[in-house]
C-alpha cells in the first residue's frame, strides 16, 4: 500500500468517525463543472458532504477555516465538513493557475433529526422548520396554544434561546363567557308578647306601676294613666284592663308573624379574545367624600353593581383555561355611617375570584355560601309565667331565622363572529305606536308583526311564578 493510499483511507475514516456517519452511508456530493456557474453548498453542522470536480485541480483553499474545515481526498474530490454557522466561499485552481470555480458555502445547523422528532410528537401539524444563522425559524399553523408551545419546547433543545416563532394558532380563539348569579334571601320572624301592669292612686297621687312585672307594650300618658303603646309590626293585639277601688290591672298580648323572600339573578355574558383581558360592568358609580389635608373634602367615586373581568386562553382544542373576577355589589343605607354630618351608605358585595379549566360548553360552580341565622329569645312575668298552660299568658317570646343562598356558575363558549341581521335586540320587541294606536287605544307601545322580532314579543309570559317558604 502506497503513502498517498494510506493517507486517503486516514483522511476518511477521520472524518466518518467525526461526524458519526456510520461506513457505507451515501455522503452528499456536490459535482463541479468547468465552465458552469457554481452553487451553493449546503453544509449541515458538525457532517461533510463530498465536492467532485470534472476536471483536476491543483489548489484550493476555504476563505473562513471556522466555518468550514476542507481536505482532499483525490486530485478531483474535495471533503468538506461543516464546523459553524455561517457562509464562506470554496476556491479550486487548476494546474495552470487559471480559477476552476468558486463555490459558496452555508454552514447551517443540521435540524434533520429535529424534523423527525417533531413529525412523531406532533403529527399532522402543518410547522416548517427552516435555519437562520445558527438559530431555527419556526413558521405555518397549529391547531392549539398547547402544541404550539410543545415545539418550541422541542426547537429550544436543539437550539437554546435561538428559536424564532412565526407560527400562528388556527380555529376559533374567541371566547364567551356566561356567568350566573343566583342569590335567594329568605326569613321568618315570629313574636308573642304579654304586658301586665298594676298600679295603686293613693290619695290622688298616682303611684307609678307599683308592682308591675313585664311591661314591654305599655307606658305613661299625660294625666298619669297607663297608655298603650303598640309595637312595630304588630298584627295581632288584645288590650283587657279593670279597676278596684284605687287599684287598676291591664293585661295586653300582642302577635306578630311575618315572612320574606328576596331573589338576586344576575347573567352577565362577554367575549374576548384568547389571551386578552376583558372587563364588563353593569351598574353605577356611588359618589364618597374623602378628607384631605387642611380640612379639604374631595369626592371619589365607587363602582357598583355587576362586575366581570376574565382572561380566557384556549389552551388544547376545545380544552379553555379561565382566569377570572366577578362580583355583585349594591348600595346599602342600612349600614350607613355619619361623618363630618355626611351621611354614607355602605356596600353589600359578593364576588369571587379564581382560575378554573374546562371544555366548551361545560359549567364549573365556583363559589358558594349557604348562611343560616337564628336568634330566639324568651322573656316571662316571675312565678306567673311558670304555671303550666296559663303561664304562656305571662310569656314573651321572639323567634327569627334568616336563610341566605347564593351561588356562582361560569360557562365559557367558543364563539365565531356572525351577520348583524341574525342578532335580535331587546329595543327590536318594541315599536313606537301610531298616533292611531296612542290616541284611541292609549297605547303608549306596539308590537312588531313580522321578522323574528315579531315572534319574540309575541311569546306568551304567563303562568305560575314565585317562592314558596315553608
């Protein structure tokens, strides 16, 4: 074996063994041909591709050794193994001198294995993959956010921090949210009271409620004679009084029962876009005056009412994530605080705030609260009011119990948009009347007769309605 045959087999074996290419692999060739314009070489990072020449040359040389590594492996064969990212240029000279050609070549990183990879991880994604410098452009559609970001998770381990996203998110990214407030108050109050009241006038002077046990009900009028005062929300009273010589009794009973039921339901419904915030409110501002420095009062303004702001992000098909506030807030003078002889109202507000996953269409409860108060007092006449079955004569006593329900239900929808003449509007049940209808009839709105306008204010709203509370 000759130098020349040993150093070619050296030369090769160096380079299958550096760029991992197992023996018998096809390599890459690039023919050149005297006299034809040259092409670009393509030269995957840290592999080798082959250049074969139809004529010898006798010299050739690599403008930028970094990028590109050469050596020949015969008179017209060229090894050229890829070290970084970049462009250079190849140069072959012939025996006499004269220039061969000039051959460009593209160092780019070999994003082969990560093709592959992202074919089995993601398949049936429409992603191209290209190289740019020593990064990876990443451009086409996804059919989600969740598998967009898998590939760029893959694309950052083949090239960290150098991973260009131009891909965008296909289907619908658009996101209705309905939320439901349901709110249900209920209370009984209940109450029987007894007064007894006995009083002695010894000598023209009237002495005041001598021995008067239980007198709740019962007071002092002008002339010194005991009055009865009835208390507030009474529905049933008996008043029996008689007199003795100086001596006057008077017994009064009085009942009370009452029952209440308040309902709250709020539906505010908004659509955003995935990823982007929305806010909805339906209510008012209620005006609070602050104290400032030097006895300066400013005023500053309250929102209430219904209130929503959510975040929506489609994160895998129809698979939403929810990010959101709402809360329902109303003025209430029952709490009401005197400052600076201003008179403010207090706020009564239920709101929640979370972060929920569910698939178009379903409903998630996310908040709750069942409240159930009761109060129950008992007062009697000493002695009197221990007799068995006569002593509740003698007896005063109050129950009152309140009940509180309430409970909130999001709903996400995704949503595309639609013609403007498929949308109805509330004001569309609603005609202005003719002067024929407002003067004979009185009026003061019609109905409209055709379109699907028509037939909504056409509906028939009757039948049963209300609460019961047992």
């Amino acid at each position: 074996m000759t130098l020349n045959t040993f150093m070619k087999a050296a030369v090769i074996g160096f380079a299958l063994t550096t760029t991992g290419i197992p023996t018998g692999a096809a390599a890459e060739t690039l023919r050149v041909l005297r006299g034809a314009p040259s092409t670009e070489l393509s030269v995957p990072m840290n592999r080798a591709v082959v250049v074969e020449s139809d004529v010898p040359f006798a010299e050739l040389s690599i403008a930028n050794p970094g990028i590109a590594d050469i050596s020949t492996l015969s008179d017209r064969t060229i090894y050229v193994l890829g070290k970084a990212p970049g462009r250079t240029s190849l140069t072959l000279l012939g025996a006499d001198g004269r220039l061969i050609t000039n051959v460009e070549v593209r160092v780019a990183p070999d994003i082969s294995e990560f093709k592959e990879r992202l074919g089995q991880i993601l398949p049936g994604e429409n992603i191209e993959v290209r190289t740019a410098n020593d990064g990876i452009v990443l451009s086409g559609t996804v059919s989600s956010i969740a598998r967009l970001d898998r590939a760029l998770d893959l694309a950052n381990r083949y090239a960290p921090d150098r991973v260009s996203n131009l891909m965008t998110v296909g289907g619908v990214q658009q996101v209705m949210l309905k939320v439901r407030f349901a709110e249900m108050n209920r209370s009984v109050s209940k109450a029987l009271e007894s007064s007894l009241s006995f009083n002695v006038d010894n000598d023209g002077d009237f002495a005041q409620s001598a021995g008067r046990a239980f007198i709740r009900g019962l007071g002092t009028g002008e002339d010194g004679q005991n009055q009865v005062i009835i208390n507030d929300g009474t529905e049933g009273f008996i008043n029996l009084g008689f007199g003795v010589g100086d001596a006057r009794f008077q017994y009064v009973l009085q009942a009370l029962e009452s029952k209440g039921v308040v309902r709250t339901l709020a539906e505010p419904n908004l659509t955003a876009l995935s990823g982007q915030e929305a806010k909805f409110l339906a209510g008012g501002e209620y005006p609070i005056p602050v104290s400032q420095e030097e006895g300066v009062v400013t005023v500053e303004f309250k929102p209430f009412g219904v209130e929503l702001n959510f975040i929506p992000r489609v994160v895998d098909g129809d698979l939403i994530n929810l990010t959101l506030e709402a809360a329902v807030s109303s003025i209430d003078p029952s709490n009401s605080v005197t400052a600076g002889g201003l008179s403010i109202d207090a706020f009564r507000r239920r709101e929640a705030k979370t972060t929920v996953e569910m698939r178009d269409g379903e409903s998630f409860a996310i908040a709750g609260l069942l409240q159930d108060d009761f109060r129950d007092l008992n007062g009697q006449v000493p002695w009197l009011g221990d007799v068995p079955i006569l002593g509740a004569l003698f007896r005063s006593a109050e129950f009152e119990r309140a009940q509180s329900e309430l409970v909130i239900i999001v709903t996400p929808h995704l949503v595309t948009p639609t013609r403007g003449e498929a949308l109805a509007l509330p004001t569309d049940r609603v005609a202005i009347p003719t002067e024929r209808e407002l003067f004979l009839f009185g009026k003061t709105a019609s109905t409209p007769k055709r379109g699907a306008a028509g037939e909504v204010a056409n509906q028939d709203f009757s039948g049963s309605y209300g609460y019961v509370l047992d």
